[in-house]
C-alpha cells in the first residue's frame, strides 16, 4: 500500500469519525434536558448556557448538523470508491458501497446515538462550545437551506407553524404522568402537581357547593334558632339570606356569634344577625380557580358567591374549595365524613351522583372525563343523551354504569364497574 493510498485510507477513518460526532451531537442536544441545562447555568457551568443557546435556535442547529453530517458522509463515500477502485478495479464500487454502508450505520450514526442518548446532558455540555463555532461558521447556509425548505413546503401545502407544539403547562403535566409511570413520583405528588397545572383551566362553577346543597341561614328566623344552627354547622362562615333564599345579604362567622353574646351577657334574644353579618361577595362563575385564588388571597377573604350571568346565585365558593383541588381532601375534627363512594365485595363502586368527577378520578386514579360534566350523574346524563331510568346500564369508556336509584330527575345513586 503506497503512502497515497495510506493517507487515503485515514482520511476516510478521520471523516467517519467526524460524521459520527455530528450524529452524536444531535442526538445529545435534542435530548438534553432544558431544565437541568438552566441549573447548570445557574451553578457557574458556562458550556450548560451554551447548551441552552443552541436549543433556543433549534432550526440553525439541526441545519447545521445536518450540513456538516453530509458533507464529511459524502466525502468519505466519494474517497472510499476512488481507494477501492484503485485496489479492485470495477469491483471496487461495490465494495465500496458495502463497507462504506456497515462502517457509517455502526460507527457514525448507531454507536455515537447509543452513546449520546445514554449520556445526553453530560455529552451535550462537552460538546457545545465546538458546535456553537460550527453554528456561526455555517449560519448563512443554514439560514439559506432553512428558507429553501420552507418556502418549498409553502409551495406544496405542508403545515410549518408551531400549532402542535405543547404549551407549557402540557409539557409539565407529560413529564409528570411518565415520572409517576416509571415509578418516580408518587401518585399523591402527581395529583397534587396536577391541581396546581389546572387551577388556570378549571371554572369556579367546577369546584362550586351548588345552591342545592348550600347551607344558609334565615334572618328571619329567631336568634335561638340561629345559633343552634351555626353550632351544628361544620362550617365557619355562613351565608344569610332574607325574604328569598336567593337573596343574599351576607356572610355570618361563627366568631362574629360568640362575640356579639359576649358583649350582650350571653342573652340570645338580643342577637341581630343582620347587623354582625358582614358584606356579601359575589363572583362570576366562569371565573378560574388561578384568578378567584388569587383574588382570595389579595382580598384577605375565604367565602365568595357565585352568580350565573344573570345575576343569580348559583353556589358558594371558598378558600378551601379551591386548596382542596391541590392538595386533596381537607378534613378537621368538625367535618362530615361523607365521601359518597363505597367499594363493593365484588369489586365494583356505589357512587352517589353528586360525587363531582375530578374526586372520583383522584380517589380511584381514573380517568373518565370531566369536560362536559362536573360530577358522576352529570357524566351518565351527558354520555347517555337522556335522562335514565333505575335499573338501567351503560357502558362508557371501558366501565359499566347502573342506575341504582332516581329521585325525580335526579340521579342520585350509581353503581360503577371496571370492565
């Protein structure tokens, strides 16, 4: 073998290994976690930024990858026929062909992609500052290809926006679920990083006590009447009401009660509920949990209305509705243990239809959807396209429903079954 030949032959080794560093590189820096990336940067480790600059321009990046990946393949291609022509004569253009495909698919795009995708951030820091060289050297062919491409795909009608991208609060929620699958984070932790995804997705009418089921005092009603009622009420701070249950004139607090009858001598018949009652406040209902929880907060407020459109109440809301859809449950040694849904011997559920949906998810870690209906009979009613008799069963999304019991046109008991 002449040293022609030699050096030949190493160029050709040289360029394998540079189309394998380009394929490594993609690989490494279109995997690499962004997050990781920024605590890096925010420890001191300057190649981490450049990781993270690189990323940021992702088209000129893969440009230039792609750019640099072709020419050192096709270089290598065109080498490696001259050096086996010259060795094998017409032959050689096959042997060529074939050595050339066995040493590009296992030395420069399998082995460093292994490598790459094993070691992604570790191998994208190492090899960004001599990428981000390769960038600015190759932007304006990049640049130019880029245009080329789109205006090409412009011509033929393919979609190139960023439509599809996943905003930010889905990417978080993906990343969760496939923690929580592989086992990584626990299912409290998913629910509870959930919620807080949510919050600016969901309305308060979702998470709302409906009026049916909203407790309120009479102000017409004797004094003595009313504390017995606040006693035995689980709740703080009650909403008052005069003349018509929808006419609401104000939020009484239980500590409110206790100090007006200390300041009366304990006497009942001297309580003004009116006076001590301080000022309702009436929210939207299609206002979202992220803006009512905030409002709370700036307001130093724990109990709002909900009114419909037209001014009607529809339910109350309250602090602890809206930290519940965070952290799950939240129960004190007052509340009422009323879950609403019993396990079965035979492996099947007893729900009562008002069990709003997104509680049944959490508690049973389903999945059935809560987009068109807030609780269980919402949900039977809607997928049904009528209202059911007793007795009768459904299937929706891979479980068997049965209506168990019905008052009126209300569904008020369900027994559900994974199929």
């Amino acid at each position: 073998m002449t040293t022609a030949y030699l050096l030949t032959f190493l160029v050709i080794l040289l360029l394998i290994v540079l189309s394998g560093f380009f394929s490594g590189s993609e690989t490494a820096l279109t995997a690499a976690s962004r997050a990781r990336m920024h605590q890096l940067e925010k420890n001191g480790d300057t190649r981490a930024g450049q990781v993270t600059e690189l990323i940021e321009h992702k088209e000129q990046l893969i440009g230039t990858l792609l750019i640099g990946n072709n020419i050192v393949n096709i270089l290598a291609s065109a080498l490696a026929t001259s050096f086996f022509l010259g060795l094998f004569g017409e032959a050689g253009v096959a042997i060529a062909t074939l050595v050339m495909t066995v040493l590009v698919v296992i030395f420069a795009e399998v082995m460093p992609k292994s490598v790459a995708l094993a070691n992604a951030d570790k191998f994208a820091v190492t090899v960004a500052p001599p990428i981000r060289i390769l960038v600015k050297v190759f932007a304006p062919l990049a640049k130019a290809v880029g245009w080329l491409v789109r205006r090409i795909l412009k011509m033929v009608g393919a979609p190139i926006g960023n439509d599809d991208l996943l905003t930010a609060h889905e990417e978080l929620r993906g990343a969760v679920e496939l923690l929580h699958r592989d086992g990584s984070v626990i299912k409290d932790d998913r629910d509870r990083l959930g919620g807080i995804l949510d919050l600016h997705e969901l309305e308060i009418s979702d998470v709302m006590i409906h009026r049916t089921n909203m407790e309120s005092i009479n102000a017409d009603d004797p004094p003595e009447q009313i504390i017995k009622q606040i006693l035995a009420s689980p709740y703080t701070r009650i909403p008052v009401w005069q003349g018509d249950n929808d006419n609401i004139i104000g939020v009484v607090h239980s500590k409110d009660i206790l100090r007006s009858l200390i300041g009366k001598r304990k006497d009942p018949k001297k309580l003004d509920i009116k006076r001590i009652s301080s000022k309702p406040w009436f929210v939207p209902e299609t206002t979202t949990l992220k803006d009512q929880l905030n409002a709370f907060l700036r307001e130093k407020a724990h109990i709002a209305l909900v009114v419909d459109e037209y001014g009607e109440v529809e339910g109350v809301v309250t602090l602890e509705d809206i930290l519940e859809e965070i952290v799950g449950e939240i129960a004190d040694e007052h509340d009422e243990e009323v879950s609403g849904v019993k396990a079965q011997a035979d492996g099947s559920w007893i729900v009562e239809g008002g069990v709003p949906l997104r509680d049944l998810n959490r508690a049973l870690d389903w999945n059935l959807p809560d987009e068109e209906a807030n609780t269980v009979a919402g949900l039977v009613i809607h997928s049904a396209q009528m209202i059911p008799e007793e007795k009768q069963t459904f299937t929706f999304y891979d479980k068997r429903f049965v209506v168990l019991k019905r008052e009126k046109n209300r569904i008020t008991s369900i027994r559900i079954r994974n199929l």
